[in-house]
C-alpha cells in the first residue's frame, strides 16, 4: 500500500491541524451550550423580560447576519483565515465577559444584554464564515465530509452535556456567573486554533476588484446553482420558522410548563442526543439513501417533531419535549453534515467565503426576522400561538428540497458545472 493511499484512509484524528481545530471547537461549543439556557434565563428571571424583549433579544444575536452577512465574506476571502478566527474568539470573551462583571458590581441592564448581543453575533458572522471556508484548505478534499462529521460529533455531544450542566450550575452560581464559562471558552478555542501549523499564503492585493463585484460573485454563484439555491431556500424559511420558537422557548418553559432550570437543562440535553446520533448516523446514512436524497428525506423527517413543543402544553410536557428536541436534532444533523459538506466540496476555493457567506445571509438572515415576529405575536397573541405557528411553517420549509432532483439522486456532484442539469449525476 503506497504512502499516498495510507494518508487517503487514515482518519482526521491524526492530523495535526485538524486536530486543533477540532479540540477549539468542541471547548466553545461546550462553553456556549452550558450558557445556552443562561443568557435568555438571565434576561426572563433577573431583568424580568416580557415576551417582545425576548424576541428582541433573539433578533440582535443574528441580526449582523442580515446586516453584514454579504460583505463579510467579501471580507474575509481577502484576509487569513485563522486569523480572523482568532480575533473573533477574543471579541466574543471580551464581550461576554462584561455581563458577569456588571452583574456583580450591580448595573447589569436589559440595555447591556442587547449590546452584548449585537456584538456577539457580528464575530459570530465572520467566524461562521472563516470557519466553514477554513476546513477545506486545511484538509484533503475527499476528508471534508469527515471532518463536518466529526465537528458535528463535537456540537452534538456538547448539546447532550452542556445544557443540563448550565441548569445545575445556574442553580449553584447564578445565571449571570453562568456566562463567564462561555466567555473562557471562546478564549481556549483561540489558543487551540493559533496552534494550527497551516499559513495561508497573503491575498494579493492587486487583484482585488470592487467589493460589490467580489460580492456579486458569491451571490451569483449561489443563484445559479439549481441545487443550492434548492438548498438555501430550505434551510433559510426553516431558521425563520424556528426562531420564532427559539426566541420565546426558556419563557414558554419557565412561565407556561413550570419548569426548574435543572428540568430545562435536562430537556435540552436529551433532545440534543438526537443530534449526536444524526452526527454518527450522516456519513453511512447518506452512503445507505445517497447522498442526494439525504438532504429532502432530512428536512421531511424533521417537520412531525416541530409539533411535540406545543403539545407539550397539553400532555406530559418533559417527555414531550425530549422526544420532540431528539428526532428534530437527528434529522436537522444528517441534513447539514449532507449539505454543507456537499457545498463546501463543490464550491472552488477562492469562492469559499463568499459563497459560504451569501449562504449564511440567506439562511441565518431570516432569524432576526423571525425572532421579532415571533415576540410581537407573542406579545399579542401568546406564546402558544407562536408555537404552532412555527411547526406549520415548517411543512412549508421542507418542500424546496422534497420537491425537487435531489430526491431522485443518489451522488451529488463534486464540481460545479453550470451547463450540467441535475439529472446528468443521477445513478
């Protein structure tokens, strides 16, 4: 066996840069679920937020995908990824950061929550973006859909622990004390990635051409693209939906169901079991369907589960819950590692950020749209109709990708070739 075909077959575990991308990874994202319950708590029990500051709040977490979500990738296809990593890293412990220190000295305010908020979210863009443009240049092209696997492993085991330990430690430190764990964490992700060995080359910056033009490029690729626009479509009236819920969910269970922070911590945590079985499940379940029809048949899967949150209203709330958050996390999980990896492969390198960013304008762009509507239709109608308002949308969601070539295919492309039509990469 040649030296060539051992590499090919060796798993990411031994690669030295992947490996530190990996671990900085799977530390923020730990940091980040055992504050997931903490923040929006912070905000209903401490500052005593109504159902429209709630959605507020959700809105300002991913409004700078709206705002800046283009450009960004402009931005950072003309910058070194790692470090761009980095300092976002920094930014984001920075700014969280502030909230245990106000609440200690006792001038923590709604007002301050907000601020934190809009500038997490703005280094949470470029992030997102230099991430998902960052793995392909670290490791070999036919690895990719291994390394999403494996960062999906990392996000979904940290939702099974993460959340029921913020419950039990919210109960023991306070929710605000809370997010000084997150704010540590995002700086051990910057010190794990300063270690990785890989050096992009300086972007020359001669060629560079107009920002609209450059930003053009990403949009106009996306556009053309018959599957990911497909793709964009899905996942982005999806996020709308679900926000919604996300935005009003801690208040729907503190005040509505009655339920302990360790109960909610517990609940997220074995929803987000799902999660980590569709991470181990993504690679052989997209060998076992094809890959093509892994991407509608997740989004299908994912639509009956949307409605166990707001029967839990009306039976046995926990359980519900739990099976609810499990079967939406599996089906949700198998169809990102499918997609993503799908387009980081088959995107050309030098398009990466601005087609990873005009995705994520498209897909997380609506969540501050739906989080505000979800608060002022809460505000007006209540939590519940919020509720079931989501899990409808969600069959609406679905059908770009179920309707469409995608259920028919089994491969999808490795390269983009814009006079190809789905159907020539059928088996």
């Amino acid at each position: 066996m040649s030296t060539q075909t051992l590499a090919r077959q060796r798993s990411l575990m031994f690669h030295h840069d992947f490996r530190q991308l990996w671990i900085g990874d799977t530390i923020s994202q730990f940091g980040t679920q055992v504050s997931l319950i903490a923040l929006p708590y912070l905000a209903v029990t401490v500052l005593g937020a109504d159902e429209f500051e709630m959605g507020i709040l959700g809105t300002l977490e991913f409004l700078a995908f709206l705002v800046i979500g283009l450009p960004a990738g402009a931005w950072v296809d003309r910058w070194r990824r790692k470090r761009v990593l980095i300092a976002n890293d920094i930014v984001r412990a920075i700014a969280l950061g502030t909230l245990p220190l106000a609440y200690v000295f006792d001038v923590l305010t709604l007002g301050q929550l907000f601020v934190v908020a809009v500038v997490t979210g703005t280094a949470t863009v470029f992030f997102d973006v230099a991430y998902q443009s960052y793995l392909p240049s670290i490791v070999e092209r036919h690895q990719i859909t291994e390394g999403n696997s494996k960062l999906e492993i990392s996000r979904s085991t940290a939702q099974v622990g993460g959340p029921g330990l913020g419950g039990l430690m919210i109960k023991l430190l306070g929710a605000p004390l809370m997010i000084a764990v997150d704010a540590a964490s995002y700086l051990l992700s910057a010190f794990f990635v300063a270690r990785i060995r890989h050096e992009e080359p300086p972007h020359d910056r001669t060629a560079r051409r107009a920002l609209r033009v450059e930003i053009a490029e990403g949009v106009r690729f996306v556009a053309k693209h018959p599957l990911l626009r497909r793709i964009a479509a899905c996942t982005s009236l999806f996020n709308f939906f679900s926000s919604m819920t996300a935005s009003l969910l801690i208040l729907y269970m503190v005040r509505d169901l009655d339920l302990e922070p360790g109960v909610i911590g517990l609940v997220f945590s074995a929803g987000a079991v799902g999660g980590l079985l569709g991470a181990f499940a993504a690679t052989p379940f997209a060998k076992l369907v094809g890959e093509g029809r892994a991407i509608p048949i997740g989004a299908a899967l994912s639509v009956p589960f949307m409605f166990f949150t707001p029967l839990a209203a009306f039976g046995p709330a926990v359980p519900l819950l739990i099976v609810g958050g499990l079967g939406m996390s599996f089906a949700i999980v198998v169809y990102n590692v499918t997609q993503v990896s799908f387009r980081q492969r088959m995107c050309p390198p030098h398009l990466l950020g601005r087609m990873n960013a005009t995705i994520r304008f498209l897909v997380w762009g609506t969540m501050p749209i739906g989080a505000f509507l979800g608060g002022a239709i809460g505000a007006a109608s209540g939590v519940l109709t919020v509720l079931w308002v989501a899990a409808f949308g969600s069959i609406l969601a679905a059908l770009p990708v179920v309707i469409s070539p995608l259920i028919g295919m089994r491969e999808l492309p490795d390269e983009y070739d814009e006079h190809a039509t789905p159907e020539h990469t059928t088996s």
